[in-house]
C-alpha cells in the first residue's frame, strides 16, 4: 500500500521563509563563537535595551504610538499586581494529500490569562490568582488527517465543535516560602510537561498535539478539573510538583458537582535543570494515575477517535520523560538559542489508544542573522496503538498498526505582536487503509 530583513513594516512577504532553514550554519557559526566569548553586564543591558527599541519604534514607526500607550497601561497594572497575557491565533490549514479529507478549514482559539498578585492588591502576602478564559471557532482539522492526534489540537480546545468561551483555570497559589507553594482551584494540563522547544499550547511553536505535551498522559488526565497540589521552586521554577485532580473534565461546569464522583487522578512531576555543554537543559520525568473507570475512547479533543465501548477498567496510568537541551545559546540571554528536544512515554495498553511514544526534534530561536524575533522547530514522532483496543476499534476503523509524523514550521515575527507562522507536516496515519498525509497551512498569532 502507497503510504507513500530585517522587516519593513509588513511590506515584504514571508513566502521565502522555508528556505531560510539552509543558511542554518551563518547563524549558528557566529552564535556558536560568541556563547564562548565573554559578555559583561554593561553589554547586555545595551543589547537588551537596543532589542526594545528596535521593536518598539526603530523598525515599527507606524506602530510605535498605540505600542507606547498601551505598553504604558500594562505597566501600570503590573505596578499595582495584574498582568495580562493574551494570545489570539487564527490558522488556516489543509489537508492537501492522502487523509480522509482533501480542503482547507479556517479555525481559530482566543486564550486570555490573567495573573494577579494578590499580596500587592492588599489581601494576603504570597497569594496569587490565575484565570484563563478559552474559546476556539470555525472548522479545525480534526479527522481530516486520519490520524489519532490533531494536527492543529488548539483549533478544538477546550470544548471540540462549541463556541463558547470557557473558564479553563480559576487557580489560587500560596507561597508558603521562596521554595513551597501550594495550590487549588480550576487548572486546565496544557502547562504540565514543560519543554523549552516543544510546548507552546500549540498556538506559539508547534500545533500538532504530538508535539504540544506528552500524547500518552491524555487518556489519564483531563483538560481542565478541578485539583489541588504543592510544588517546590528551584530559582522560582517549579522543580518537583505533585497534584491530586478530579478524573472527570469539568471544562463546561464549575466542577463541584462532579468532584471525585467518578475517581480521582493523581499526577507527578520532576524536572531538573541541567548544564551539558555549559549549555542550559532540563530533564523532566512524569507519571499519572486514574482511579477511573474507563469504558470509552474519543471523549477528549486532543485525541482524535470515535466514541468507541471498550472492556471496564477500574483504573489506568502513563509514564513520561522529556529533555531539551540548549546548542547555541546567547551568553546575554540563556533563553535564547536553540537547541534538541525529545519525549518517550508508555501507558496502560488495556485502557490507552497508545501503549507507548516516541518523539524528538530540534527548534528554538531563528539561526538566522537579524531576525530575533523569530523562532523555528521540526519535530518526528512516532505513536504505537494499542493491541488491547485495537481490535475493538479495527471493526469500526480497518486495521491498526502505528502513526508517525513529522512537523516543520517557521515563527516570523512581524511586529512585537504579531507572528506568522507557516507549517508543514506529514502523517503516516495509524489506519492502514489510510493513506499518508500532506498537511500545510498558516497560523497568525496576536498577542495582547
């Protein structure tokens, strides 16, 4: 079977984007030299405050003004403890070979956050509320590809086919020292499983769910419940975490009604800092666990199945590792460079589409000289169904052996704003009478 610039003010197109990839080595070449070089602080404060004004007024004159006034507000609410961070993105993705479906869809997803520092507003020292309100629109990729795993997941969160916008969190966080917080609330699991390369809840790096967060913890761990947890900070990054959450998604609802009505899932992190190659790196290690009865799979937009009967099992667990490991980073800034990333993860085969993952890539800031706005990644996963529910689901599906795919995509910063965002991948759906899948597309993302 054949499963064969610098910009100028958005006066200039971004159709040559892909090719920037080849000139990789003039980047990395004088990247690579200058992380060995020394960099004191008087420098790096000149970079940084060269970098602002660039992107402030320097190359975007024309919004340099609305930029300032509404800078200005920002600024004031986080002098009196409330900062905003949202995000707008809009896609515009087709299927144009193999799949189920061959046409393009427009989608988008709004996702607004808002962390306030209660200490600062005068109610409690150490105390902080997060609220994050999603909703998505028009018609995502989902099913269109064959696959198990959306191509662009953050089209379908937090509620597939609905419109409406949601409170995914509502989550109150006590420092009880500089290294113990604890938490409760409406937490949504998009921010577990952190990667510097590979994260990004699909609308800032990759958009493919195989890259966005570990596949394999999905089936335990709803998108957004209510729980409860402690962390232990690290140079105020959670270093070890430890969470105990409703097994049912309440995204709709407050949650109160339905907690622990069907189970609880409990849920652990640790990610430690590394230094290979006097580089920056983490090495994360995860499991979950679900008292829940499981009897069906589909229920959660990430994954893409039909609602398919499957034997009761009272309960079902994952185990994940991820790492990212900075190459060339800029000695003024550890956060910017670019680097590896990979995951692997198993899971309970009697209750989960995928019985184990595999994945890796590289991605982070744009190698390319003169653009630091922008960022890149490609990534390959590979995802082994089943045998337990694969004959359950060969009677509605075909047969089923493994999905893999690879992603590719470009972050073009136009403004401080905006960023344009062509992707590619490629699909080698799990359904073998399903031929493979040539997907392209753009994403624009606003931030506000």
């Amino acid at each position: 079977m054949d499963r064969s610039r610098e910009p100028a003010c958005c006066t200039r197109t971004i159709g040559w984007m892909w090719f920037a990839l080849a000139l990789f080595p003039l980047r990395t070449e004088a990247l690579a030299q200058s992380d060995l070089a020394q960099c004191d602080s008087a420098s790096c404060d000149a970079v940084s405050q060269w970098n602002s004004a660039a992107w402030e007024c320097g190359e975007l004159e024309s919004g340099c003004r609305l930029g300032n006034e509404f800078g200005r507000v920002r600024t004031a609410l986080a002098e009196s403890g409330i900062t905003l961070q949202n995000n707008l993105t809009q896609f515009y993705m087709g299927n144009t070979a193999g799949g189920l479906d061959r046409e393009f869809r427009y989608s988008g997803h709004g996702d607004y956050l808002i962390n306030a520092d209660l200490g600062k507003l005068g109610v409690q020292p150490g105390l902080f509320l997060k609220v994050r309100a999603e909703h998505r629109f028009g018609e995502s990729l989902a099913g269109a590809t064959g696959a198990i795993l959306p191509a662009n997941v953050a089209a379908d969160l937090p509620v597939s086919d609905i419109e409406n916008i949601y409170l995914t969190n509502v989550l109150l966080t006590q420092a009880l020292s500089e290294s113990l917080i604890v938490f409760a609330g409406k937490l949504d699991s998009l921010d577990g499983d952190l990667n510097a390369f590979a994260h990004g809840r699909g609308i800032r790096q990759f958009s493919n769910m195989a890259f966005v967060g570990t596949p394999i913890a999905l089936r335990t761990v709803p998108y957004s419940t209510l729980g409860l947890g402690f962390a232990y900070l690290s140079d105020g990054v959670p270093l070890f975490s430890f969470s105990v959450l409703n097994a049912t998604d309440t995204t709709r609802t407050s949650g109160f009604d339905e907690l622990f009505a069907e189970g609880v899932v409990l849920t652990s992190e640790l990610r430690l800092p590394t230094n290979f190659f006097q580089r920056p790196g983490h090495q994360l290690f995860g499991g979950t666990w679900s008292s829940r009865d499981l009897i069906a799979l589909g229920q959660d937009p990430r994954v893409v199945l039909p609602s398919v009967p499957i034997a009761r099992q009272s309960d079902s667990w994952s185990l994940y590792w991820n790492c990212d490991q900075y190459l060339v980073s800029d000695p003024c800034d550890r956060s910017r460079g670019w680097g590896y990333f990979a995951r692997a993860g198993i899971a309970d085969d009697d209750t989960n589409p995928l019985s184990y993952y595999l994945s890796a890539g590289l991605g982070g800031s744009s190698p390319i000289a003169g653009r630091d706005g922008d960022s890149f990644g490609i990534g390959y996963y590979y995802a082994e169904v089943s045998n337990q529910v694969g004959d359950i689901l060969t009677a509605l599906l075909g047969s089923l052996s493994d999905g893999q795919g690879v992603e590719l995509f470009y972050n073009a910063a136009i403004t401080r704003s905006l960023t344009v965002t062509p992707d590619i991948q490629v699909i080698s759906p799990a359904r073998d009478s399903v031929n493979t899948a040539l997907v392209a597309g753009v994403r624009a993302n606003m931030a506000f």
